[in-house]
C-alpha cells in the first residue's frame, strides 16, 4: 500500500533534460511527466514530494536527499545515485534497468515487488527496508546493510550479495538459487536451515 503525501505545488510536463538540480530545494510538490533525463547535481533536497512518470534516464545525483517521497511509474534506466539519501520514500511500477546505487541511505523504503533485476547496489543502508516479493534476478547486493529488511518471497536468483548483513533473511522464505555469498554468509544461512556447521 502506498501513502500519497499530500502536494502543493505541481511541475508537469517540464523539459529539465540535463538540468543541474545542485542544490535545489523541493518540498511537497508533485512532478508529473517531467524528463530529466541525464540531469546531474550535488546536494539538492525533496521532501515529501510524488514522482509520477517522471524519467530519470542516465541521471548522475549526488549526495540528494528524496526523503518521504513516492515514485509512481518513474524510470531509472542506466540511472547513477551516489550517497543519497531516500529514507522513508516509496516506489510503485518503476523501472530500474541498469541502475547504479553506491553508498547512501534507503532505510525504511518501500520496494515491494520492486524488479530489480540488473540493478546494482553496493554498500547501501536498506534497513527495515520492504523488499519482500522483489524481482531480482542477477541483482548486485554487495556490501549493503539489509537488518531488518523483508526480503519475504524475494527472487533473488543469481544474485550478487556477497558482503551483506543477511541475519534477517529466511531461506526458506527467498529463491536463492545460483546466489553468490561469502563464506561467513554460507555458514549463517546453513545455521538458519537448521544445520550444525563443524570443520572438517
């Protein structure tokens, strides 16, 4: 279920290809059907604002704050987010084909039934994060803090999760066939089916 903060402003239609958002200040506002396609910036702040149709194609942000925010029918192809911040926000029917996510905060997100196949996040706060029901085949998770995230029903076939804190995630409840971890992970996740782990 999404919760639809309420706006005041609205920017629809807009042309903001590779606009320099450095710095910019949003708050409660809905953006409809704008592009931004290979928009690029450091440090602009949205707070409570809804993304609908908006494209994010080949943008590069930086250090951005999306706090609250709900992206509905937005894409994120080949899309480059490095230490941003989207604790709280909340994503629906979005697409994520080749996108890069390195460091930053997605605590307390909504990616339920996200498909993330093919996106990579490496060393990504996703605490208490909803990632239950994501498609996520051959999805990159290295190095990322998933405590406390719902990885409930999760397709994470293939998977890359090397470096993760897993100690939430049933394996029985997740499709973890052909998933690379390390061996500390191995040994947990063997503990969690019941097994007794000894050396040789």
């Amino acid at each position: 279920m999404i919760r639809m903060p309420a706006t005041e402003l609205t920017v629809r239609g807009e042309d903001w290809y590779a606009r320099d958002l450095s710095g910019e200040d949003h708050m409660a506002t809905l953006f409809a059907d704008v592009d931004l396609t290979e928009a690029t910036g450091t440090g602009a702040t949205f707070d409570s604002c809804v993304f609908r149709g908006v494209r994010f194609n080949s943008t590069h942000l930086t250090e951005f704050a999306f706090t609250s925010c709900v992206f509905d029918a937005c894409v994120f192809f080949d899309a480059k987010l490095e230490r941003c911040k989207l604790v709280g926000s909340q994503f629906a029917n979005c697409r994520f084909d080749l996108l890069k996510v390195e460091g930053g905060n997605w605590s307390f997100t909504n990616l339920h039934r996200a498909a993330l196949a093919g996106a990579q996040l490496d060393g990504v706060r996703l605490r208490e994060a909803d990632l239950s029901g994501i498609k996520a085949n051959g999805v990159v998770l290295v190095g990322c803090d998933l405590s406390g995230a719902d990885l409930h029903e999760a397709d994470l076939t293939n998977a890359d999760l090397r470096g993760s804190d897993l100690s939430t995630l049933d394996p029985l409840a997740a499709n973890l066939t052909g998933a690379v971890v390390g061996e500390a992970q191995a040994i947990l996740l063997a503990e969690r089916l019941g097994l007794v782990v000894r050396p040789d």
